[in-house]
C-alpha cells in the first residue's frame, strides 16, 4: 500500500477514530438495544437487535457502550478470528451495551464508517492483528493499543463512499451466491432426514429391541482421554475417534455412540482393533440378524435416541437397549444400505463442490477488498 492513488494519505487509525469512546451518561431507566457477542454475525457484520437492556442494568454489568454510527470489533479469540466486526445502525435509543469482548470505535469526520469496518475485516488485517495478540491460549486478545495505533490508507471523504458503494454492490451479489453455498449443509441434513423417514417409514416387519439384535454395553469407564498415546490403535470418546491407545478391547466390525454431552446420540463405525472409553457405549451387532451397516443407517438418526437431561444430555444403558427398530431379511438390510451408500456419495460430491466454490468465494472478496484499500476498486471493473 506505499504507491497510494493522488490524494490519499496513510494515517494512523486513532487519527481519524476514536478507540475507546467514554460512555455517555445515561438516565438509569433509558432502555437501549443489548448485543451480546453471539448476536453479531461473523463477516456480515449483521446485529441481531431483538434484545433489550436498561442503562442501570448495563452500567451495573460493565459492559461495554457504543451508539449508532460505532465500529464493534471482537477483540478475543476466536471471535475475531471469524470476523466479528460491525457497524452499529437502528440501536434502540441510539445506543446499546454488549460484550466486555468489544472494543468500540467511533469514526470522524474524515472517515466513513462503513470504509473503517471493512477495513477491520479485511482477511489480512485480521491476520495482523491475530499476531498481535497477548494473553494466554484461550484467553488472547487484540490490544487497544493496536488498533489504535495501526495505518489505514484514507482516501478522500467521496472517494471512500465510492468505493463502500462500489464494495457494497459487489459483495451484495457475492453474498446472494455464498448464501447457497452455506444451504449446502442443510440441503444433504434435509435429504438425509427425508430418505431415513422414507426408508425405514415403507419397512412393514418385525420390530426388535436394540438389545434383541446387539450386544450393548458401555465403553471402558477407567479410561479417559489423558491415557490417550501417540502410537497405538483407534480409540473412540464421546466426541469421536479422537485418541489412540495401547492395547485394543475389540477386533471386529461395531458401532459406538457418544452417550453423553454436545454429541450425545451420534454414532460411529468401528473396524479394526479399537476401543472406546468413558461416556461411549459400545454396539455389536448379531450379524445373523443384522448387520453393521444397517444398523448404522438406522441408529444415524439422533432422534431415535431417547435423551435425558438438558444441560448435559445423556443417554442410558436400558435406554439405548429398549430402542425398536425393523428388521428385515438379511438381504432387504443389504438394499437398504446401498441407498444410503449412494445418498451418501451424492451428499459427499455436494459438500465437496460447495466447499471448492466457498474457498473461490472467499477469494473473490480478498481480491476485492485489496483492491478497495489500494485504490483500484473505483478505478478497473472487477466481475462477480
């Protein structure tokens, strides 16, 4: 950015915004909009402003107070990492409190807000500013200081609304298409659900108790994660196969189900020698009466697992045990595992296109914002 247009100037952020506005002094019982840190979307800048709070209440929790026209910048990680920069616009009362984890600027006279906030979420400042980051793993965060004191090419006040039109027009569009990119998900969640119901909803058979067609029983309760090894064969958790272990419990085809906590009730394939630890069940299956891979299809399904509990979910042993499911021929189990094998595949092939389709996407907004920042966005088209 040494070769700026005619007219534009390298300044120093803090010299064209304020970081770290004092609070205005509010009547206690004024309400205002409440953002916490969940509630502004990453990238998109967008706040969600369906929640409230007084200016006592606020105070009272030291949060931190911005009003309409400030620049919010996530300054822990990984918040900022992921783009949680916005600008502050239709705030109840004008102004709101929101997460400790804010710094607030607030632009002058000589700067467009909007230019300041895509400048703040451009990739390779966000990149910088991760490298600036002090405090322990976990807890780092984005000085003030740093923000305050790093360079922003600043071009004329017109100039810098015609590249936020410019950029505006253009991301808008890219916006549009990226949002089917992020329905990919949610399309093969959705055809996977309806194909299950499908399936299973069309078999007209005899229903047996998991425990009729498997033995079910919990995984290894003395063993954690901190016996986990760096050489030695495939253990599972109750977050998945995420460990290794020195010795193996089991040397056949199985399922495991994480029986406990945010991945309560999903299920996964087990080749090999393998174990599982504390807060799994172990699956294995009578094979003359149903095989593996049937019962993946159907047990894939988290709603057929009962759950206890609301904060920490949980299944039980007689729980999982009581499950009933269908159980066709051997060689009707085997047709309905090809559908799914096929399903799969073409779910597969769709998050594979959309990820190589989001990794242009981003792209494509680099490219853009670059040439925003070096004055070329007003100057040469850029196709989206």
């Amino acid at each position: 950015m040494s070769d700026l247009p005619a007219g534009w100037r390298m300044v120093h952020i803090s010299e064209v915004a304020e970081v770290g506005p004092k609070k205005a002094s509010l009547p206690p019982e004024k309400v205002v909009s409440f953002v916490p840190m969940p509630r502004v979307e990453e990238i998109s800048g967008r706040i969600d402003l369906s929640e409230t709070i007084s200016a006592a209440d606020g105070k009272r929790r030291s949060l931190s107070y911005f009003e309409d026209g400030d620049v919010i910048f996530a300054k822990i990680t990984p918040c900022m990492e992921n783009g949680k920069i916005a600008l502050a616009e239709g705030l109840a009362g004008g102004a709101a409190f929101g997460s400790t984890e804010f710094h607030v600027l607030r632009p002058g006279p000589e700067i467009d807000a909007r230019y300041l906030r895509y400048f703040l979420v451009h990739g390779d400042f966000r990149a910088e500013a991760e490298r600036a980051m002090t405090g322990a793993v976990g807890q780092r965060r984005v000085p003030k200081s740093f923000l305050a004191e790093h360079p922003i090419p600043l071009p004329p006040l017109d100039e810098q609304q015609r590249i936020v039109a410019t950029l505006e027009d253009h991301l808008s569009r890219l916006d549009a298409a990226s949002g089917g990119i992020r329905g990919a998900a949610s399309r093969v969640a959705t055809l996977r659900a309806s194909h299950w119901q499908s399936v299973f909803a069309s078999l007209d058979e005899e229903t047996l108790t998991l425990g009729e067609v498997a033995d079910v029983s919990w995984g290894d309760t003395s063993i954690t994660k901190s016996s986990y090894v760096h050489e030695g064969f495939t253990a599972f958790s109750a977050t998945g196969p995420d460990g290794l272990l020195d010795h193996f419990d089991y040397e056949t085809e199985g399922l495991v189900l994480s029986a406990i906590g945010a991945q309560c009730g999903k299920v996964w394939k087990a080749d090999g020698r393998w174990s599982c630890i504390k807060n799994t069940m172990r699956i294995l299956p009578r094979e003359d009466i149903a095989s593996r891979d049937y019962l993946f299809c159907f047990l894939s399904n988290h709603n057929v697992w009962p759950r206890r509990g609301s904060g920490q979910p949980f299944i039980t042993q007689k729980d999982a045990r009581l499950i009933m499911i269908p159980v066709p021929s051997l060689e009707e189990q085997q047709a309905v595992v090809a559908s799914f094998e096929a399903l799969s595949e073409s779910a597969e092939r769709l998050v594979r296109e959309s990820g190589i389709l989001r990794t242009k996407s981003d792209h494509l907004r680099m490219s853009l914002l670059n040439a925003a920042f070096s004055g070329q966005l007003t100057k040469e088209p850029i196709g989206v």
